[in-house]
C-alpha cells in the first residue's frame, strides 16, 4: 500500500488511537446487541455477568484483552464469555484503522466511525436474533439529514452527501426499493420475502449514501449474497439426501398454504409516496441540468425517461397491491387476517448483513469505482 509508505510518526500516533478508539466502541456494541433486543436500558446498570449477576470491575472488561486473559470465561463463576464479545471489538478496532486511512484527518472519518458502528450492531443483532434495531436505523436516517447538511457547509470535508436533499432521496429510494420487491414477490408468487427490518436498513444506509448509494449497497449485497448462496447450494449438494428429505417436508407445508396475497399496506403506501417524491426530484434534476447544460442533452433525457418510467411502473404496482389487499380484505375474516400475518414472519429472509456489508464498502470505494467506470464509458 503507497499511503503507508510516506507515514509520519503522528500518523502512526493517529492509526494506533483509531484502533483502540475502535475496540472501545466495539466494546459499546456489544453490549447494545446484548440490550436492544430485550429492551433494555444500555446506560444502566453496568456490566456483569449474565449468569452469576457479579458486576464485571473495568480490569475485567478491557476490550479485546480481557477476554484473552480470563480465556473466555467469567473471573466468578467459570460461565463461558461467547467469542462474539472479543471478535465484535477487533472487528470495530479494525474497521475505524481502514476508515481512517481511507479518509484521513477529516471530518467524514469521524462521523463514518459512528456509521460504522451501527452497522456492525445491526449485523450481529441480525445473525443472532433476526431482527434489525430500530434504535439504528430509525436514529440513523435523521442522523444522515444532518450529515449531508454538515456536507453542505464543509465541502472539503470528504463527507459523501453535498446537501440534506441527497440524504433524503437515499431515504425514500430505499423504502421504496424493498418494497416494491416484496410487493412484486407477493403479487406473482403469494408469498413475502423480506422484513420491515431491510426497509429501514437500506433507508439508512440512503441517509448516508445517497440514492447512488443505496444502488451500490444492493448490488455489492446481491453480489455476496449470491456467492454465500452458491457455497450453501454446494453444502447440501454434498448432502443431497438430507436436502430431499427437506425438500418434502416444505412440499407439505406449501400444499397447506391458502391461496391469499399477503399484501402489506404499508408497504403500497410508502412504495407511493416515495414514488410520487422521486419523480418530482427527478423532473427537478432534468429542469436544472437543461438549463447548466453541462450533460449532453440526449443522455439526461434517457436518465429522466429510465428513471422516470421505472417510478411510474413503481406507482402502478403500489396501486394494483393497494387495490388486492383492499379486496382480500372484504372477503376475510378477522381470524384468516391474522394468519396473514403470522405468514409475514415465518417466510422471513435475513438480508440484513449483505446489505451492510454493502453499505460498507460503498461508502470506502463506491463513488471512485463508479467515476471510474463512467470515465472508460466516456472513452
Ligand atoms: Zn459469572
């Protein structure tokens, strides 16, 4: 790597601090995946061991250190001290030093920390429990409003976002993205695909990146989740009688199925209004670009029709899945309702870590690669 080649001693001073800056807050995710998930309070009380109750002093709870020294197990009672704690505070020491290095002595590394941070909690939150903490992503998608608007004011600052209006159109991209899928999903195949969770994921990760970026995130998540998929696909490939076997028992349980669209709501209304809003944004962009005429006039006129054509699409089918739940709903009782939403959760997908690894490293190479890309387009 060139950038460590000409590396000053307050650089090195920098990367060291960035690591154990970085362990410490990996040490205060972990105990916000611990907590958010049984709701409780991650201020009080202190840390202590969940199976002997004694509080855990500091000398035992120094991050990465401590857990190598009492060899994974609690100084008290001998109760084992899951790896996830030590492997979650490397993780979040090592992601602050690529950040650093990524964007220096700027504000943006400070504040991509903090999203950082976030991320690993949802990630680890996700893969434990399923669920995606809306203490993140409900707090992150303001928090990103903010941070463009910090962009507007220090430019030079390598913050992605150059305005509040960048933020928000990552927000409604997002929403309206997962839920356009699972409404199609539901509409051809009678089945739902992803949780509320993804939703407001992909919305934070828009709040901070932008709508270039919540396309980057999706398709770098798609791309993991493909590989991950195949090398899954292998495994029981390898096991193929094992994976017949199951292939039954999920044939019995789809000839059970009722022939319902679970359509959620929600879902049409947010697919429709971040429709209407992304086609007034994208109508503006084409208006204020045809008068600065700095992109030739037939290439924006193909962005706006593209992109115009497909938010069109998205409002019609946020309309036509309005229209079937309305339907499906008059037919109903009230107990066959409430099946339909049992039905919701069983079918859920976790897509949550793709997307945050996505996420991640769009926001380290992202822009670049895709500037890049453009310029040998351009060529
Ligand atoms: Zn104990």
């Amino acid at each position: 790597m060139e950038l460590i080649q000409n590396f000053s001693l307050k650089d090195y001073i920098f990367l060291i601090f960035s690591f154990l800056f970085g362990s410490v807050f990996g040490s205060f995710c972990n105990v916000c995946i611990y907590r958010f998930p049984i709701g409780k309070s991650i201020i009080s009380p202190g840390s202590h061991c969940p199976k002997c109750n004694n509080p855990i002093a500091w000398y035992d709870n120094i991050p990465i250190v401590s857990w190598i020294i009492l060899l994974g197990k609690c100084r008290h009672c001998k109760a084992p001290i899951s790896f996830q704690y030590p492997l979650v505070e490397f993780l979040s020491a090592l992601l602050f030093v690529i950040i650093f290095l990524r964007f220096k002595y700027t504000l943006a590394t400070l504040v991509y920390c903090v999203f950082c941070a976030g991320l690993i909690i949802v990630v680890f939150q996700d893969l434990s429990t399923w669920t995606i903490p809306n203490e993140v992503t409900l707090l992150g998608m303001p928090l990103g409003v903010g941070i463009g608007l910090l962009g507007m004011f220090f430019p030079n600052q390598g913050i992605r976002l150059e305005g509040p209006f960048e933020a928000i159109d990552g927000i409604a991209l997002g929403a309206l993205i997962i839920c356009l899928l699972d409404l199609i999903v539901v509409l051809l195949m009678r089945k739902p695909g992803m949780g509320f969770g993804d939703v407001k994921l992909l919305s934070m990760l828009g709040a901070f990146l932008g709508w270039e970026g919540v396309l980057g995130s999706l398709v770098i998540a798609s791309f993991i989740g493909s590989i991950i998929g195949l090398i899954v696909m292998g495994y029981y490939s390898l096991f193929r009688k094992k994976l017949n076997e199951e292939r039954q028992k999920n044939k019995d349980v789809e000839s059970n199925e009722d022939t319902s669209y679970p359509v959620d709501p929600a879902e049409a209304v947010i697919v429709f209004i971040s429709g209407v809003y992304l086609l007034a944004r994208i109508l503006q962009f084409y208006i204020a670009y045809t008068e600065k005429a700095i992109i030739p006039e037939e290439i924006l006129r193909g962005i706006t029709l593209v992109g115009g054509g497909g938010l069109l699409f998205s409002i019609f089918i946020a309309i036509i899945a309005y229209y079937v739940w309305q339907k499906e709903r008059k037919g109903k009782s009230i107990e066959s309702q409430e099946e339909i939403e049992i039905s919701l959760e069983s079918h859920y997908i976790p897509f949550g870590p793709y997307l945050s690894i996505g996420g991640f490293l769009y926001l380290l190479w992202g822009p670049e690669i895709v500037s890049k890309y453009l310029q040998v387009l351009s060529l």
